[in-house]
C-alpha cells in the first residue's frame, strides 16, 4: 500500500511539472531520487517524492544535504510532498 501510495504521488507531481512545460526524465531505482524535471527555463530539477505523514528518513536527509551541497544555479534539488490524503504540498 506503501508503494502504491508513494507511486501515486510521484505520478501526480510529474503531472505538475509536465503542465509548466517540464520534459520529465524517469531514474532507475536506488538510484537516490525519483525523477529529474527538465523545466522549460533551462534549469534542472532533481526530485525525491516523499509521500504520507511521516518524516524523511536520515538517508534522504543526507541525500538532500548533499546534492543541496553543490552551487549551481541551473540545478536544484527538491524534496516533494503529498499529504496524508495523497494530495501533492505546494511549497
């Protein structure tokens, strides 16, 4: 259920990025992040779908403290929310 949850809500935001004209580019698994959003302004985002009501885990906070580690301006990296009720958290 988990997974199912947590698929949905990846789903949900690469429909947002693909409605603000974003080429979206599928990761394989394990791979530290779900998707990269290639957006229309020419900057790139690297994406970690985290869905439900619980926290990130210590490795995703990791992975987020490292990629945020890196100074480009063409790249970001986000961590991307649904709430409980699987419904995505603008920031």
């Amino acid at each position: 259920m988990r997974a199912e949850r947590g698929k949905a809500c990846e789903n949900k935001w690469k429909e947002e990025f693909k409605r603000k004209g974003a080429r979206i580019i599928d990761l394989p698994q394990n791979f530290g992040a779900d998707f990269v959003a290639k957006n229309p302004d020419g900057s790139v985002t690297i994406a970690e779908v985290k869905s439900g009501c619980s926290k990130l885990t210590p490795n995703q906070r990791n992975l987020q403290n490292r990629i945020l580690s890196i100074k480009n301006d063409a790249m970001e990296h986000k961590v991307l929310l649904c709430d409980c009720n699987g419904k995505i958290v603008q920031d």
